[in-house]
C-alpha cells in the first residue's frame, strides 16, 4: 500500500514511512492511494470473530510488508487484552435500534487509546527496527496527552514530553498522565492557556536543530495509523449489528474530525454505512459546513465537552481531498485562501451518508439526565452531545443507529454529577489514582525554558551521550 500526501508535493511512501513522519514534510496529511476493497463474501467471513481478530484482518491490507498478518494479530492481541472489557468494544442497547459503542475501556477511560495504545506498539517496534529513538513532544488540554503518556511509558526507543496548562485540566485528567512511574515520561504544567502549549510546540518543532538532533515526533491524530485503527470498529459494529445484509448508521462526538473520517473510510472500503451523523457541540464548524459547502473559522468557547472545542478540524483536509477530487492544486488553493480568508467553499457531496448537528450545553446536560432516567445508562458529555445528534438526524427509525461512546462518565464526573445527580465511580485500575505519586515540572510560558528541559531531559538531548 502506498500513501501519498494531500499537498501532493511530498514523495509517496508506504507503511512504515508515513508511521514515523506523521505530517508531510509538504504540511500535508498522508491518505491511503486507494481504498483496499471489503467485500461482502470477506465481510460475512468476520462473523464471530474477536474484535483484535477483526481488526487484522480488516487492516492488514494498509499495512503492506510493515507486518505479516500473524504478527499483526498477535500485537493486537496483546494490545487489546489490556483493555478492562473483554468485548473490547461492547455494544449496549439503549432503544429498540439504538445503541452505544462503548469505546472507553483501554487504560486512559477515552476512545483515544483504541488507537494510542497500537501506535505505541507500532512506533517502538519500527524504531528498533531501524535503531533509532524519538522524543515525542505535544500538547494536550486532556485526553490525547493521558493516552500518549500511557500508550509510550516504558518504551525503550521514546521518550515523551508531554506540555499541560497549569491548574487548567481536570484532577483525573492530570493524575493519569502525572502518576507514570516511566522515566522516559516527562510532564510539563505551562504557567499558560493550551493555546500557549500548542504555540510553544510548534515553535520548538519549527526549530530544525532541536527536531533533527532529538527526532521530535508528534501523535495527534493527523497521524494515519490513528485514524487506520479507528476504522475497525465501525466495522465490528456493523457485522455484530447484521451487517453487510443490513446497513448501520452512526452518531460521532466529533472535534478534529479524526474518528467520524475513519467511519467514511470504511464506507469508501464497501462497508454498508446508512449515515455518519458529525455530532458537535456549539463549537459548530463542521456542522455549519455541512449545512452550507462553507468552512469557515469561528472562535472556540469553552463547553463540558472540552475535547472537542475544536474551531478548525485537522482531519477535515482528508476528506477535501477527496471532494476536490484528489486534485492536489485545488487542494492547495482551499487551504491557502483559508489561511488567508479564514474559510473556503468546496461542494458538500456524499449527501447521502454525511448528516450533521450541532448541540448546546443546556440540550448537551438534559441528554446526560435523560439518557439516565430513560435507560439507566450514564453518558459522558461527549457521548451525550453524539446521543443528542443521533436524534436530531435520526433517518429511518428502522436502521440501527449506534452512537460512539467516547469517553467513560467518570473522567468528567463534575459535569455528569451536576446534570443527572448521579456520581460516576472510576473504574477499580483507579482506585488509588488520587493517592499515587505525581512527577511534573512546572515552567513558565517560555520557549527557551521548555527547550533547555527537553536537552536536559531527552535521551538524544544528553551532551555526554550524544559525544
Ligand atoms: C478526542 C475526542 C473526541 C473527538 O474526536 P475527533 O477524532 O477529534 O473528532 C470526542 N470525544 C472524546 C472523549 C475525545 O477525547
């Protein structure tokens, strides 16, 4: 399989190269050359099996040479053995044909690490393999900097950096990346906003020295293998739900656009998909842009679903390849006039398949409340704002509609406890999470101080080592 990048003046490359670049060195995303075809007959052959069985078998084709489909399985295997449920991902019913997919059971209580956790594997091994190391530096106003520290602790070729705004995440949020026993993890609290962590991460990646001499790496989900891996579950819902012979649609809590992509993928690979709802909350770009053909920038407000307070999706570009029909210049126009002009047009298309709708706060708590008191099952608000959307654009009521559950209620337990009047209790791997020892060095908004810690601090930054 090969890749090729949406600015299109980036080499292709396969596997294992677009695996250790994430970005293109063009500023483009790398999207597969073509979708590897799911047939019926291969559909039907994935009843009854396991979900890391499925998912082999159903991604082998991305992989090319990178793994044999043996030593794929048995990685995945492994992988998801960790998780707290042994479905992996359970469907639990809430209505007649609606459901949720809790994808919330690996180690940091958020769909990330469906993903996180097999990139990990991933990177280490094609590390090694090349004998080489990285330093991973990101920021994260949450979810993808827990499932980062969790995904690469211990990991022998990386070390990971991780930036956080001071006394601006939840307790929880803070404590599964902080109590990392891991030397080769490293917590930064940036006397700051993220927007301050995001600009002091882009600034040190623009610093060709610092990033060659410590191979920095980025893992937010631009990264292909993120969204590859997200597509297997689409398709295990759809064959336990009666798939190929019954179409399914679903609901997406949707920020960066990285999860409901991976849904249009495996429509585009033959799954029969009847719908992606883009579920927002009132941080609504996406949802505006498929009422109208118009994606245009607004200011980003702080919501109870703080993961996708997202004004400018990073995925989104994907999918506009495709819609320019992957012409890479007309690609490259859309994103400088959006640079420029802060919004571009491009025809909607897939009328068909993508819905979108855009939730409140106020309807975002009345869904935690009611979704509780109907069903006895309590969403997050992420998941809520996806339950809220599955019914604004609910189609044919006798299609199954499954909404993606994407974080556990108790990592915002504050706002499910203020909606529902119920207490989320964190699972038992968590029980003694506020009494463990924390690790985090505190430095100021500054770029030269969070420079000076990565060279102290990374094994590729150590002088004597390097010498
Ligand atoms: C990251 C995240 C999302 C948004 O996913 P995208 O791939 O960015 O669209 C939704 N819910 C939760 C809980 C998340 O952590």
């Amino acid at each position: 399989m090969r890749y090729v990048s949406t600015r299109g003046e980036s080499p292709a490359l396969d596997f294992e190269g677009v695996l250790l670049a994430g970005l293109a060195p063009d500023g483009g995303l790398y999207v597969p050359a073509r979708w590897p075809r799911l047939s019926r007959k291969s559909l039907i052959s994935l009843r009854g099996k396991s979900y890391a069985e499925l998912a082999a078998a159903v991604l082998q084709p991305y992989l090319g040479s990178h793994l044999d489909a043996d030593a794929f399985g048995r990685l995945l295997a492994e992988t998801y053995g960790g998780f707290d449920h042994p479905a992996v991902a359970p469907l639990t019913q809430l209505d007649a044909n609606d459901w949720v997919m809790e994808l919330f059971h690996g180690p940091t209580l958020a769909f990330k690490d469906m993903a996180m956790q097999v990139l990990g594997r991933l990177l280490d091994g094609a590390l090694a393999r090349r004998g080489r190391r990285a330093t991973i530096l990101g920021a994260t106003s949450g979810d993808t900097g827990a499932a980062a520290v969790d995904a690469f602790r211990g990991r022998q070729a990386i070390d990971v950096f991780m930036l956080h705004p001071e006394g601006r995440i939840s307790a929880v949020q803070r404590r599964q990346m902080t109590t990392a026993p891991d030397a080769n993890v490293h917590n930064i609290a940036i006397q700051g906003t993220f927007d301050d962590c995001q600009a002091l991460v882009k600034a040190l990646f623009q610093e060709a020295d610092l990033r060659d001499r410590l191979n920095l790496a980025a893992v937010n989900s631009i990264n292909w293998a993120r969204v590859m891996l997200q597509i297997a579950y689409y398709v295990h819902a759809a064959v336990a739900l009666g798939g190929p012979d019954r179409p399914v649609a679903f609901s997406v809590p949707t920020g960066n656009f990285g999860d409901v992509y991976a849904g249009y993928a495996a429509a585009m690979m033959g799954l029969p998909v009847a719908g992606l709802v883009v579920a927002t909350n009132r941080n609504d770009i996406l949802a505006r842009f498929f009422a109208s053909g118009e994606y245009r920038r607004g200011e980003v407000s702080a919501t109870i679903s703080p993961s996708m307070d997202i004004q400018v999706a990073s995925n989104f570009e994907r999918y506009v390849f495709d819609r320019v029909g992957r012409d890479a210049a007309e690609l490259n126009a859309r994103m400088a006039a959006f640079a420029q002009l802060g919004a571009f047009r491009v025809e909607v298309g897939n009328a068909d398949l993508f819905r979108a709708a855009s939730v409140g706060e106020d309807e975002t708590r009345a869904e935690i409340a009611r979704t509780h008191r109907a069903t006895g099952w309590l969403p997050d608000p992420h998941t809520a704002v996806g339950l809220a959307a599955s019914r604004i654009r609910r189609g044919d009521p006798a299609v199954p509609m499954v909404t993606l559950a994407t974080a556990h209620p108790a990592k915002f337990a504050e706002a499910v406890t203020a909606a529902s009047g119920v207490v989320p209790q964190l699972p038992p791997r968590y029980a003694d999470l506020m009494q463990r020892p924390e690790r985090c060095t505190t430095l100021p908004n500054d770029v030269g101080a969070v420079r000076a810690h990565l060279m102290a601090h990374a094994a590729l930054g150590d002088r004597r080592s390097a010498a």
